[in-house]
C-alpha cells in the first residue's frame, strides 16, 4: 500500500502535493485530513495543514476481478491474491521482467502466443507497447481489456518495486488515438451544455480518460468539470457557468 503524510499551507495544497509526489490523480487516492490549516493570532499559533493521503489498491484488485472473469486465466487468478503481498526489494528492471511475463501469461490465456512486449522507461513512468496479430482482443470494446490490463500490470510492477512505479500500456497507437476521440468528444459535449443551460455526463469511464476530458476543458472559462460516482461506474459531468 502506497500512503504519504503531506503537510501545506492549505489543505488543498497539500494534497496537490502529496499527488504530485506519488504521481496519481485525486481519484485514484483515498484523502484523510488530519489538521485543517489554522491562522493563528496576530502570527502566532498558526499551523499549516496535513493530510494523508492513500493510493486505491480496492479498486485495482476489483479491476483485476473483471480481467480474470473474462479470460478465465488461473494465472490471473493467481496473481490477484499474491498481490496485496508485501512487495520485496527488488529492482526496477526485476519489476519490468515481471511485468511483461505477467502480460505473457494473460495473453497465453486467451490464446495469443505470438505476443511482442518491448518498453521505454523515463523515470518512475515505464511504458509497455504490445505487439500481436490479434491485439485487438488485448484492446477490447473502447480499450476497456487494454485499462484492465494496465491495472493489473501497475499491480503487479509494484509488487516487484521498492519504488513507485506509473505503468502505461498501449497497443497499435490506441492511447494517442483515443485521446484525440476524447477530446473531440469533450468539446462537443461541452458546447452542448452551453446550448441546452444544463448539466451533461458522460458513461462510466476509467480515471486516466476523465482526466483527459478534464485536461482538454480547462482551458475553457464558460464551463466546470467534476466526477461524481464510485468506482468502476465513476462518471464525469460537465455544467455551464452562469
């Protein structure tokens, strides 16, 4: 389990902070505030605020559930419950090789054998390309097999890590060309909500695509993003600013 203590001037930023430390988003963490800021008298007696702030590991393992239901694979069944295992000290390139025989495994279980993993690592952020004839069984409907299986590979490269590590899995260009259907997608719903005076929402999506309709809408004045939901059936809704 991932979990930093943060203190700042406000709340707020102290969590702005801690995320920025753990490098999630707000929705991907469970936030308790420990101490809300205080002022003080005259200069004195002032605190500043602390928080600690946890990353969701019930989501990942409910996310790993659905991959395993799916692909009815013994491995990924496997792997599910060795996972909230406390993570030995291992290396970072340990934690890749472990991650991409994981992937292997899955793909073997849907039958794909000719499955090609490379990967380009930039810090804590290691991104993992899939290569296959039929990698569009390991993208699936609007990329929800390829989310799952990004999911479980962050799961499983930080049980293999004495470090945190961001793991992205993308396959045939998929998270580009997505983000680019997204954000078309933002704006026009975004232009709708302007039109109709009212709130719009979008289906359930993973939190690595809100934040890309959030992202894409920031720049716009006339308008507020916010998620509501739980989990896996957390939606993002848009409302115009009157």
């Amino acid at each position: 389990m991932k979990q930093i203590t943060q203190t700042g001037p406000t709340v707020e930023r102290a969590i702005s902070a801690a995320l920025e430390k753990l490098q999630v988003t707000r929705e991907d963490v469970t936030i308790h505030v420990i101490q809300k800021e205080k002022k003080g008298f005259l200069g004195f007696g002032a605190k500043e605020a602390e928080v600690e702030v946890t990353v969701n590991v019930q989501e990942q393992l409910q996310v790993a559930e659905q991959v395993r239901a799916a692909t009815e694979s013994k491995e990924t069944e496997a792997v599910q419950v060795d996972i909230i295992e406390e993570a030995p000290a291992d290396t970072r390139e340990q934690a890749i090789l472990e991650t991409k025989n994981y992937i292997q495994s899955i793909a073997q279980g849907m039958k794909i054998d000719d499955l090609k993993i490379t990967h380009k690592q930039k810090g804590k952020n290691i991104n993992l390309y899939l290569e296959s004839e039929k990698v569009a069984m390991l993208i699936g409907k609007r990329g929800q097999t390829l989310n799952s299986l990004q999911q479980l590979a962050q799961l499983v490269a930080n049980k293999y890590s004495n470090q945190f590590l961001m793991i992205e899995l993308d396959a045939e260009n998929y998270r580009e060309r997505r983000q680019e259907t997204l954000e078309q997608l933002a704006d026009r719903m975004a232009d709708k909500a302007i039109r109709t005076g009212g709130r719009v929402q979008f289906e359930p999506m993973p939190s690595y695509e809100r934040k890309v309709i959030h992202q894409a809408l920031s720049r716009r004045l006339d308008i507020e993003t916010y998620s509501e939901g739980k989990d896996p059936n957390r939606y993002l809704v848009i409302e115009p600013l009157k």
